[in-house]
C-alpha cells in the first residue's frame, strides 16, 4: 500500500502556481519524498526527490516540512503541459516504488 | 526519449496466447522495474531485477515471469492470456553501475510502455 495521502483532483489556472500537497505522516528517517507525474498514458517522469532540506530544480520546487510528515510540490508558472496525474513517494534505497492513486492536476487557459 | 527502451509499443492478440515485452535499461542502470497499468488504474508493481537477480516480487501472477539477462536488458513473459491482463506495462531502470546498492536516493527512469490488447 501507499504510505501517502494526496487529494484526488485539483485545478491550478495556467500562469498561476500550482501547489500540490502530500501527506507522510509514517515517514521513516531514511526515506526519501520522490514525486514524478504521468501526462495521459505516457511513462511516469521523474520531477524531483528530497530527504529533509527543501529542493528546487528546473522543473519544481519541493517544500518539506521539519517534522518531514508532509510535503509540497510547488511548480511555479503552470502550463497546459503540466496537466498530469502527480504521485508523490516515499522509498528509500533501491526499493521499489510504490504508487497510489496520485493527484489528477488540471491546469486551465 | 528516456533512454528506456520497451518494445513492441503496441500488441493485439487472443486470450490463451502468450506475449513477450522486451525491455532495454538506460546505459549503466543495473535494476529494472516491471509495473502494470490497467485502464484507469494506477501503477502496480510487478517484479525487480538487480544486476540479473530477482530482487523484489510484487503481485504478479503465476502466468507471468521475467527475467534479467547478461546484457541487463529484461523480458516479461505473459502466458495464457486473459482479457483482464489488458495494460499497459511499463519498465523502469535505476542503480548506476558505480554507485551500486545503497539507502540512499534511487530515482527511477521509464520506458514509453508497451500497451497490450488482449481480444
């Protein structure tokens, strides 16, 4: 099962920033956050992982709180590109990934 | 393109039959992921392989199996086909040869899918 919570759906208008919210309230010390997002039935993309400290990267930004039982995915100027399903993780090592249901992002014109 | 190569894209074939999905990892990935999607469902895991060795199992059912080969690419073999085994299944690769197992990091790169219609 899933060790993550996230709302099913959300809406974000394009040029906004969305942010999209991930509960881990069992997160183990040595687990990382992953999130990665699947755009229609195309392979699941890698956006961005973190461990304690916040991260940014070309494509998101990631907000984890100091209790680490929680976390946002911030992507700062949607586009109509980023309508995607998002799945937020937490693994660690080399175990596999297991995902849930995700959150469904509908960006807006 | 990912660097994860999953052939064929697409497959029609009847129930009873049996199909393989090849899977090639990205240059220097020792691990391959299988996973299963169907319609509307979410991505479930099916099996591991590490550098050749079953490393972690999933539900996959008993008709399927897969193996990791010398050269580290990867088949899924799915025999006695059902409808129900309709999906897409995706292939992922992780692990660089040089940093080998460890707790740390691991992010998973995916195939395109291969997506099977069992008629």
């Amino acid at each position: 099962d899933a060790k993550t919570t996230q709302p099913p759906s959300m809406d974000c208008a394009e040029g906004r920033a969305a942010n999209l919210p991930c509960n881990h309230s069992t997160i183990s010390g040595n687990e990382y956050v992953y999130w990665y997002r699947q755009i229609h039935s195309q392979g699941p993309q890698y956006i961005i992982h973190g461990l304690k400290n916040n991260e940014t990267n070309e494509m998101a930004s990631l907000i984890i709180t100091e209790d680490r039982k929680s976390s946002t995915l911030i992507l700062p100027h949607a586009t109509l590109r980023d309508t995607a399903v998002y799945y937020c993780i937490v693994s660690w090592g080399a175990q596999k990934l297991v995902f849930g249901q995700g959150t469904r992002l509908t960006i807006n014109p | 393109d990912s660097g994860v190569t999953q052939t064929p894209k697409h497959l029609i074939t009847a129930t009873g039959q049996r199909v393989t999905l090849r899977c090639s990892p990205r240059s220097g990935d020792l691990s391959v992921y299988w996973y299963q999607q169907s319609l509307d469902q979410g991505l479930q895991f099916l099996i591991q392989y590490y550098n050749g060795e079953e490393r972690a199992k999933g539900n996959i059912l008993e008709r399927f199996s897969a193996q990791q080969f010398p050269d580290l690419h990867s088949e899924l073999n799915l025999s006695s086909l059902e409808l129900g085994d309709s999906a897409l299944y995706f292939c992922a690769s992780s692990v660089r040869r040089d940093s080998g197992l460890t707790t740390g990091a691991n992010v998973l790169t995916f195939g395109a899918g291969s997506r099977l219609t069992v008629l």
